[in-house]
C-alpha cells in the first residue's frame, strides 16, 4: 500500500512516516520545507533502514500534485501539511486560512480525480472551543474556536463533510490531535527549535537547557487542582501509530469519521515541571504570570471511541515523554 504524507518531514509527520515504513507501507511525502528541513529524509532512512519517495513542493501547487498522483499509485493520503502557531494566525489570519485551506482543497480534487479515496486529516482539540464537557467525546459541540488556527480546522472538518457528501465513495478520518510532546527514542527527530517557543514543553526544555532563563507559567487560579491549566499530553509516537490504525480501518467506514487522539488522563503545568525535573534532574526555575489570553482551564480526552473503533490506545506514560522530549533537544543542540 502507498501512502503519500503531506508536510511529513514536520513534527508529527516524521514520526508518522517512521511507523509506516517499519511496518512496510510504501511512502511519498511532499513537504515544502516550509517548517522543517531537508535533513529529517536522512534522519527518517537512519533510523528505519527504508527509503521512500520525497518531493520538495506546496501542497497549494495543483501542478505539483498533479504530478505526483501521476507519478506514484497512492493509495491513501495522511495530511498533516498546515500552518499550526496560534498566535502567528492571529496576526497572519490570510496567511493561514489560505494555506491550511486552500492545501486541502487543492489535495481531494487531486486525490478525487485520480481515484485516491482514502483521506487521513489532522484535525485538532481545538475544535471543541472551551469544552461542553470533560472529559471531551467526539459527539461534544464544536466551535467556539478563539483564533484563526483554530478555525481553519474547524472550517476545513466542515469541508471534508460537504466533500464526503458530494463524493460517498470518499473515505475521510478526522483525527483531532490533544497535546502532543515527546520524541523518537532515537533522539533524531523532535520538534525542531523555532524561534520563542509558544507551547509548554518547547519553553521547558529550552529553560532547562539553559536556553532561556525561567518558565512563565500562565495563572495559578483556575479551577484545576492546584489552579495551572490541565491539558492531554500525548507521546508523539503513540499519536502517529493512532495513523497506521486509522490506515488499516479507514476502508471499514462509510462517510467522514472523527477521532480523539489522547491518553484521557490531564496534567496541570506544575504536574509537568515536577515530572520534567525528577525524570531528568534538572531544575527548571518558573514564575506565576498573568493568564494567557484565550487559554481554557482545562481540556482532556474521552479516547475511548479510537479503542474501539480503531483498537488504538496510547502507551506511553508522561515519564517517556519527559524524557524523550529532554532527549531530543540535547543531541539537537550538540551536533
Ligand atoms: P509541523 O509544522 O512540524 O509540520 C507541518 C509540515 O508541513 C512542515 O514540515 C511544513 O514544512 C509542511 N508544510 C506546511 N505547509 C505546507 C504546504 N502548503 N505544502 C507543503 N508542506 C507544507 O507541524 P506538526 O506539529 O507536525 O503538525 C502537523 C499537523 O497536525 C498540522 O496540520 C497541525 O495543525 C496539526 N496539529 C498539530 C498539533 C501540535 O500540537 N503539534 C496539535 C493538533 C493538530
Ligand atoms: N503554558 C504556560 N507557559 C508557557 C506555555 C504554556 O503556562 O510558556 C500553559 C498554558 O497556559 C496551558 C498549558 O501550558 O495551560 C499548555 O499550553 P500549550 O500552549 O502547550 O497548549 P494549548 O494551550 O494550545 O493546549
């Protein structure tokens, strides 16, 4: 079976692109190095001894993927491939719709025209706004998204339906993402270093690197257990073995599906620095600041519909993903 992945040399790409060549799927990833780089396609080959097929192009380019459906016989394709910094799409709100929409547009009328039925979408937890409940089910209400971003995936969910409608032989799994963190064991592949972190686990590793002096942590007086935000923090590879199933089931389904990607269990900001500093004996010094505008108190996953559906369930526990994540960003910056 080949499977073309779109942005597939990015965080969560690569480690998808790892699990499919262990387990023998062929692969073309298409990826403009928009937000990430050149060197991860020899990363990927270290680490699992496979060669795959990568073309240096925007997934908005129709000439470009014309091409590559012309070239290779895909089966299905995962798209990850997308504009992903909340605050920068605030600011850059035409930038991002455009990408992230126009990407996936661009991609099913170029899968449907090639008979390429089988669509794998990142889709995120913030679609569910500030959540009806917790914890979050697939059939909780969408909307309420607090920034561009968000929106675009919402937008694009809503699209995928109105394609599947149009198209009932077209096959589509929403996957919406919790928090991913962590990294290959290997130390190879992570999420490359961009600038000033804007999430959680960037900024601690890079406090207890050294690369920045102290971790604010955004308000201590919301109503979680000891007043931090509490999110689902989910180990990277976990989510993209959560691909593979959702591949292996995808044909199984009619219509459009939606799938939470988490581990169900919630951790507070200070649940992660302690864990973060007993698993690597580092300190990592902190202050209280001001909420961050938009924030939710908290947001955790019922994932209880990808076990039963998909027979997925993530494995790894928060120490790994301490861990790994640690890991990754001391052979980054050592080489
Ligand atoms: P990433 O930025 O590391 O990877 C995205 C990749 O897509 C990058 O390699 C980038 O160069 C590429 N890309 C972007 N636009 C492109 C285009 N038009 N044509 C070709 N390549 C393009 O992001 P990630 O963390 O791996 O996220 C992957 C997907 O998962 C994104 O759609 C993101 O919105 C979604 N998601 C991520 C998270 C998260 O916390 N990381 C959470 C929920 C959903
Ligand atoms: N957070 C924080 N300091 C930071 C970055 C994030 O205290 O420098 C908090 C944030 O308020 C939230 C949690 O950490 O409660 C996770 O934030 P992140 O941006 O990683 O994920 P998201 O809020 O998008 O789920």
């Amino acid at each position: 079976m080949k499977v073309l992945v779109t942005g597939g040399l990015g965080y969560i790409g690569s480690h998808t692109v790892v699990e499919l060549l262990n387990d023998n799927y062929e692969v073309v990833v298409i990826d403009n190095l928009y937000n990430s780089n050149i060197g991860v396609v020899d990363k990927i080959k270290t680490i699992t001894g496979k060669e795959f097929g990568f073309y240096q192009e925007d997934v908005c380019n129709l000439e470009a993927l014309e091409k590559i459906f012309s070239e290779n016989k895909i089966d299905a394709v995962i798209h990850f491939a997308g504009y992903k910094a909340v605050g920068e799409s605030v600011k850059k709100p035409i930038m991002y719709y455009e990408n992230n929409i126009v990407s996936t547009l661009h991609l099913c009328q170029k899968m449907i025209e090639h008979g390429c039925m089988n669509l794998i979408f990142s889709s995120s937890a913030t679609v569910y706004g500030d959540p009806e409940r917790l914890p979050i089910t697939e059939d909780c209400r969408v909307g309420g998204t607090t920034n561009p971003y968000g929106t675009s995936k919402l937008m694009i969910e809503q699209m995928l339906k109105d394609i599947v409608v149009a198209n009932p032989d077209f096959h589509v799994i929403a996957l919406r993402y919790f928090n991913p963190i962590g990294a290959h064991t290997s130390g190879l592949i992570g999420e490359v270093p961009n600038g000033i972190p804007n999430n959680l686990m960037p900024y601690i590793v890079r406090v207890a690197s050294g690369e920045l002096e102290i971790l604010s942590i955004f308000g201590d007086d919301y109503d979680t257990p000891d007043g931090t935000g509490v999110r689902d923090y989910i180990h990277v590879v976990d989510l993209a073995k959560g691909h593979l199933k959702a591949l292996e089931k995808i044909t199984n389904f009619n219509g459009m599906h939606f799938y939470n990607l988490g581990t169900g269990v919630g951790y507070s900001v200070l649940d992660l620095v302690k864990a973060f500093e007993r698993v690597n004996g580092v300190k990592v010094p902190y202050k209280i600041v001001e909420r961050r505008p938009g924030d939710i108190a908290s947001c955790y996953s019922d994932p209880s519909l990808a076990y039963k559906d998909l027979d997925w369930k993530a494995e790894y526990g928060l120490d790994e993903m301490m861990r790994d994540s640690y890991n990754f960003i001391l052979k980054y910056n050592d080489k």
